[in-house]
C-alpha cells in the first residue's frame, strides 16, 4: 500500500484540506473569545467610565452594540466553519475508501493474470497425465491454524492470497464509505484513525476545539 503513504494521494490533498477548514474554525472561534474578552472589560468599567464622564455614553453603547454583533458574526461563522469541517472529513474517509478499492482492484488484476497462466498450465499437466484433473490445494484456515500450532507451515497459492486479500482492501474500502455517512462524531473518530493509517503525526490530527460558549448580558 505505498500509493496511500504518498504526500501526493488524494487522502494527504484530503487531508490538507481538512486542515484549512479546521484552522478557520480555531480562527473564529479565536476572534469570538477574544471580543468576549473585550465586552466583559468594557461592560466591568461602564459605570465608572459613565460616572467620570456622562458624555461617555453615546460611545460606550456604541462600542457594546459593536462587540455583541461582532461575537454574532464570529460565532456564525465558527458554526459555518465547523459544518465545512464534517464535510472535509467525509471527503477524506471517501478518499480514503477511493485508495483502499484501487489496491483491491490492482490485486485482483495480478490474481487474474496468474490465474490464467496457472489454468493453462494445469490444462497441460492434465493433457500430460491423460485428462486427470489436478488443482491446487487450499487449505481452510481450521487446517493452516492447527498445522501452525504442529510446527507444520502450510504453504498457500499465491493467487488465492491476491484474491483474499483483494477481498480484504474491497471490505475495508467499503466500511469507510459507510463511516463516511456517519455522524459528525463518528467521521471524526474515523478520520484519526485515517491519520494513523497515513502515518501523520499525532499533532496533524484534529486541532479543532470545542464551540465557544459566550454568555452576553442584556
């Protein structure tokens, strides 16, 4: 699977896209604190303010309809952002899904060209020995399990192994478009594991914080 641990696959371009969507989250959820920040000061020294100087208040109501519409704005527009974000992430469990079906397709392709040299090459050992039939053995997994555990190892036909394990990039590719549909906490859920799987360090992973919860008076 060296195509996914490429920086230039479709799931890293994913990735980076979800990056950009988080960091606009943090960007408004940022501004959203910080003119918090500010209304709490402004609103703590208003009295004061008014009372050293009564002229003062055409300004400082000005200033306190200023910041609550501008937290509004921020705080929309983190709830924006953050929709984005679950949308980033789908796109990146479905490219994930995208890759994992290429390796299933391109090991399928292999176990089917093998598949027909090794047919003709039994139709020709048959041929050889007067029509008897030959076919390679493939033992079930009860039987390679307790060969393992007799100190006996089963050697399985390689193209049965590309066909299985064609099988198993098919599953998982359709498990992560399944994912894909999940809810906002189980796309992000998936989408870490997806970053382990790529081999991102740990602090590419989600950088998104929990929506600001601003209280206004008033």
């Amino acid at each position: 699977m060296m195509g996914i641990l490429n920086r230039s696959t479709p799931v890293e371009r994913a990735l980076a896209d979800l990056d950009k969507a988080r960091e606009t989250v943090a960007r408004w959820q940022t501004e959203q604190s910080t003119k918090a920040a500010e209304l709490a000061d402004l609103e703590a020294r208003i009295g004061d303010e008014v009372l050293a100087d009564e002229t003062a208040v055409q300004r400082l109501t000005g200033d306190v309809t200023r910041l609550r519409a501008e937290i509004d704005v921020a705080a929309r527009t983190a709830d924006a952002a953050s929709s984005r974000v679950v949308d980033a992430g789908r796109a990146v469990l479905r490219a994930y899904a995208a890759e994992l079906k290429g390796e299933a397709d391109e090991l399928r392709a292999q176990a089917e060209r093998r598949q027909a040299k090794t047919d003709k090459l039994l139709a020709e050992l048959s041929e050889w020995e007067g029509g008897a039939r030959y076919v390679p053995y493939v033992p079930s997994p009860a039987e390679v399990e307790g060969a393992g555990m007799a100190g006996i190892r089963y050697r399985t036909p390689k193209t049965h192994r590309l066909k299985s394990e064609a099988d198993g990039f098919a599953h998982r590719s359709a498990l992560f478009e399944q994912h894909a549909a999940g809810t906002p906490d189980q796309v992000a859920q998936w989408v870490a594991s997806v970053t382990q799987l790529v081999g991102r360090p740990a602090d590419m992973t989600d950088k998104t914080s929990a929506p600001v919860t601003v209280t206004v008076a008033g």
